[in-house]
C-alpha cells in the first residue's frame, strides 16, 4: 500500500531525515530543501516484504523509486533463465529508465530484506523546470555510470 | 580539422534552415522551439571530418557531446588487444552525452565511417533557461535509457 509522504512531512524530525537521506542519494543532487519538499510532497512510501517483487519486468508503470531502507536485487530474462543485473540499496535509485521515456519496464526489481521505498512520478517536475532540469540531469549520471558498466561487460563478451 | 562557431558561420537563412532540419532529425533537440534551438546553439561549433579520422578516443579526457548532421560513424571499444565495434550511427544521432553529464574519461572510440559534418556542444549549459535545460537533459536521459535497454537486453543473452 503507497501512503502519500505529504502528510509525514509535516512533522520536523520527519522533514530532517528526509533532507538528510537526499544528501545521499544521486537523483536529487543538488536540490535546494525547499526544492526537495516540493518533490516530496508528489512522493508516496511503501513497505516491501522479503521476496515481494517491487517491479515486475514487461509492466507498463512509470515512476522512479529511492530506497529508504533495504536491500533490492535487479534481475531480467536471459538465455539461461533469470540473470541478475546488479544489487541496490539505501539511497540508490531505480525505474528512472521508464519515468524517463515512458515504455515497459527493462528488469524485475525484488526485495532481498523488507524495504521501505519511495516513489515519485514526473508530475511532480511537470511545473518545476529547475527541479527538473536537475533531476534528469542527476538521471543522466546514474545511467551513464550504469551504461559504463554493462557496456564493459558487454564488450567483453562480443 | 578546426571548430568554428555556429553563430559566426552561416548567414541568417542558411541557420534557419539548419536549425528546421535540427529540430526534426536530431533526437536530442526532440520538441525543441526555434527559440529554445537558438539558445542551445550558442553554446555549439561545427567541424568536418575527413574518412577515418577519429572524432572521440576512448579513455581521454574531454566533455562534448556530438551531433552528426552529416555523414556515418562506428563506436568502438578496446578489449584486450582486440576493437569491438559496439555501434554505428547516422544523421541526426548523437554520442559523448555520457562523459558531457558525468565528466568521466570517454568510454569508446568514435570514428568517422564517411564524410562527417558534426555539431557539439560543450558541457557548460548554464546560460539555458531551466525550461530548455530540462528538455535537453530529458532528451539526453531518453537517449541513454534506450541505450541502456539495447545493451542490457544484448548483455543479458550473453551471461
């Protein structure tokens, strides 16, 4: 079930800790505090179980989540099966690749520890073209690392 | 091979016709207004290059990114002492987007299969307005992502 973090943020010690995770995670580099609120307030949170499939490779769902707490792994259909793409937790981010261009997801996302996530939609940059410009081009880094990486795999392997 | 600045280079039709032609066929100004165009294009320089020669190099250290508007490159890679070809691409692709956002050595070689006319642009955007900046990164995250998804999927048949 996704709650709206709106009301949450309210309290102080709630808007501190939020603040501070942000420090640490790379999609919202950059974003003054009252930049970060604005987003937030689009924002929803949600608890995951060990085992439950946070997203689901071929679903048509567009936003990007932040993991809170937790551990994820990313997996996606190969020649033998499931193949793992990478392991993500606190503070990274993932579905930035479907919030970006609006197509099917690429990969499966699964808890491997009960996560709390958040989630965001691109409605919340849609009036907001600094915290926009800002949040893609943090997207741009973190695929661009990703791109890096499995571009070196893959070169290996042709 | 030497730069020139696009403002000083082409005569006010020429720039109409060339900025048209952009915002058609280059995906990273897709829905870009003749205006927002402009802006960008301060910041651009166009070059020639001949057969062969090598645009970018894999692991130097420069942030443009590229904008073919003339011509065919291959993207390659070095693995051992072998090169990998990875792509190719034509008129109004673009390349060297990864090292422009994150500022990281140039993860391939790119060199020119023909003729090349190229445009680039040169990582400092701060003059854009935060309309035309968020396009532009939102077109750049689009390109990437589709190359992500190619290169997962090829990846992900070959582990």
């Amino acid at each position: 079930m996704w709650t709206n973090i709106h009301d949450e943020f309210k309290s102080l010690e709630q808007q501190r800790l939020m603040t501070k995770l942000a420090g640490y995670v790379k999609a919202l580099n950059g974003l003054t505090p009252a930049e970060l609120a604005e987003l937030l307030s689009h924002a929803q949170k949600c608890t995951f179980a060990v085992g439950a499939t946070i997203i689901k490779e071929g679903s048509n769902c567009h936003h990007m989540y932040i993991i809170i707490e937790g551990e994820v792994v990313v997996s996606k259909k190969g020649a033998k099966g499931k193949a793992e793409l990478a392991r993500l937790k606190t503070a990274d981010s993932f579905g930035e690749m479907a919030l970006a261009d609006r197509k099917f997801r690429c990969a499966t996302v699964t808890a491997l520890s009960p996560c709390i996530l958040i989630r965001v939609g691109d409605e919340a940059m849609a009036n907001r073209p600094e915290t926009g410009m800002k949040i893609y081009r943090n997207i741009s880094r973190v695929l661009s690392e990703r791109l890096r990486v499995s571009s070196d795999q893959l070169a290996w392997r042709i | 091979m030497s730069w020139i600045k696009i403002k000083e280079d082409n005569n006010t039709q020429d720039q109409q016709r060339l900025m048209v032609k952009l915002a058609e066929r280059v995906k990273v100004f897709k829905g870009f207004t003749t205006g927002e165009l402009a802006e960008l294009l301060c910041n651009a320089q166009k070059s020639i290059f001949a057969t062969d020669a090598s645009i970018i190099k894999e692991e130097s250290a420069c942030t443009h990114m590229y904008i073919i508007l003339e011509g065919e490159v291959a993207v390659t890679k070095k693995v051992m002492k072998r090169k990998v070809e990875l792509a190719r691409l034509h008129v109004g692709d673009s390349f060297g987007e990864m090292s422009m956002v994150d500022n990281n050595l140039r993860s391939a070689t790119v060199i020119a299969l023909s003729p090349c006319v190229m445009l680039r642009i040169g990582s400092d955007l701060m003059n854009l307005r935060p309309e035309t900046a968020m396009k532009f990164y939102r077109n750049i995250t689009k390109i990437l992502t589709d190359r992500l998804r190619k290169t997962s999927d090829q990846l992900v048949w070959r582990i």
